[in-house]
C-alpha cells in the first residue's frame, strides 16, 4: 500500500529516527533528520565523523534498517512501510548497495560473486549478463581473475563489490565508503567509473566518504553530526 507524496523529489524523508537498543534496555539515538531530499539523477555525498551515522543513513533509505519514526519516500513509494517480502523485492530491483565491509560469499569466484543479483532475480543468468558482468570485471582491473574472493586483498575485494552493485544497471547505487581500501590511483579509476556509470545510467548516488576529492566530484554533499544532516557549508566539520 502506498500513498501519494507531498513533493516532487525522488528520495524525500521526513521525520527520521533511528535508535539502536543497548543491552541495559535503554535505545542509542543515532538519526534524528527533520526532511532530507534529492533529485533523481543526483550525485550527493555524505560525510561526518567515524559512528556519526552514515551507514545507519544509507541502511535506512535502502531499507535494510527501519527507522522507529518517520518516512522514506522513493519516488512515490514509502519504502519503510512496505512488507518485508515487498520491501526485498523493491531493494533488488532498485537499489545497487556496496557495502563497507564488502557482503561478498567466500568460496565463489569473483565473477559469481559479481553475478549474484542475476542469480537472485533469474535463477539462470542469460549469456548477455554474464558478459557484462566480465566487462565490469575488467573495467575494474579483475579481468579473468579466477581466485576465490577469501583470497583476494581488501582492495581487490572492495571491486569486486563494487561490480557486483553495477551488475543489474540500478536506478539507485548506494555506495559506503567505496574507496576506503584503495590506493590513490586505483580510487580514482573506481570514481571515474562510478560517475560515468550514473552519467550514462542517469543513476542517483549517494555515497558515504571520508575522502575530500572523491567528494569535490558530486553535486552536492551533506554532513552527518549529532544525528542531524547538513548541506555542505552550514556547519565546518
Ligand atoms: N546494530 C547496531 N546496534 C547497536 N549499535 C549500532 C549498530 N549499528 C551501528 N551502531 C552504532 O551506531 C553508531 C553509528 O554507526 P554507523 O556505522 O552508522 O556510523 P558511520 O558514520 O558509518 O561510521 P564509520 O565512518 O566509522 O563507518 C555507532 O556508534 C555504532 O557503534
Ligand atoms: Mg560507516
């Protein structure tokens, strides 16, 4: 069940809070975002300190998360509201995730890691996906790299999420910290290739960061502190 929403933005929230439950029964307060919004097709990155709740952020608008008040609004869809099953369905097919810690299934090569969400949404991939998913792969640098993802170093690791995110050409990719293990140059490949993936996709990212040059690239960038998000230049963090 949905309902019609107020404006015409592709991710609105309103009234966001998050809390996480300590073991003494009391809640730590992460969230607390009176409205955030973006247009579709936007570049925003997100910044703030270590634990000021940026993968919190990202959990919550992709659904992974249930904020306890509020509403995420994708498009006309109040994502929070949908039913577990509904709401997975939804995730696959709109939303590329790459995780900071990376999700990837050990004992898999690099390639069926990548190929997974085919998996998911085909059983069988079709022969074009596979081929995609090996452009992906050497427009990261991991062409014909056959080694089990356990094996491979962080960096290689974190690529191989990052294909994996690509694979289905998602409308939305969210993105957490998906340079973190890399060197300078390898990063910056990756940030040329995710930027040319959304101008060619007119995919929206938003993208978690520590990284001042990668976020000098988006159209615009918030601030994460004390629970509250700022645009960039409403507060010096
Ligand atoms: N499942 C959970 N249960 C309890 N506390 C949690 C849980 N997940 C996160 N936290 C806490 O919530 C806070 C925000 O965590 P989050 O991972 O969102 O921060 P972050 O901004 O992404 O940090 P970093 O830059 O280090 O990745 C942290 O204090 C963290 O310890
Ligand atoms: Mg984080």
């Amino acid at each position: 069940m949905t309902a019609r929403r107020q404006t015409n933005m592709y991710l609105k929230t309103s009234g966001l809070k998050l809390s996480y439950p300590l073991p003494d029964g009391k809640a730590l307060a992460i969230l607390n975002i009176d409205n955030f919004g973006i247009d579709k097709g936007m570049t925003v990155g997100l910044m703030g300190p270590s634990g000021s709740g940026k993968t919190s952020f990202l959990y919550c608008i992709s659904g992974i998360e249930r904020p306890q008040e509020g509403e995420v609004w994708w498009g006309d869809v109040v994502i929070n509201k949908l039913s577990p099953i509904v709401m997975d369905r939804w995730r696959q097919k709109n939303i590329g995730f790459i995780f900071q810690d990376f999700h990837l299934i050990p004992r898999l090569t690099p390639l069926d890691n990548v190929l997974l969400p085919a998996y998911f949404r085909y059983s069988t991939p079709s022969p074009q996906i596979k081929e995609h998913a090996r452009g992906l792969l050497k427009r990261i640098g991991l062409e014909g790299c056959n080694v089990n993802v356990e094996k491979l170093s962080r960096g290689e690791k974190q690529r191989v999420a990052i294909a994996r995110a690509l694979i289905m050409s998602p409308p939305i990719l969210l993105a957490d910290e998906p340079t973190g293990s890399l060197d300078h140059s390898t990063a910056d490949a990756v940030i040329e290739l995710l930027m040319d993936i959304c101008r060619e996709n007119g995919t929206t990212l938003i993208m978690a960061s520590h990284d001042h040059a990668v976020m000098s690239r988006l159209s615009q960038v918030y601030f994460l502190y004390e629970g509250k998000m700022f645009m960039k230049g409403d507060r010096d963090v």
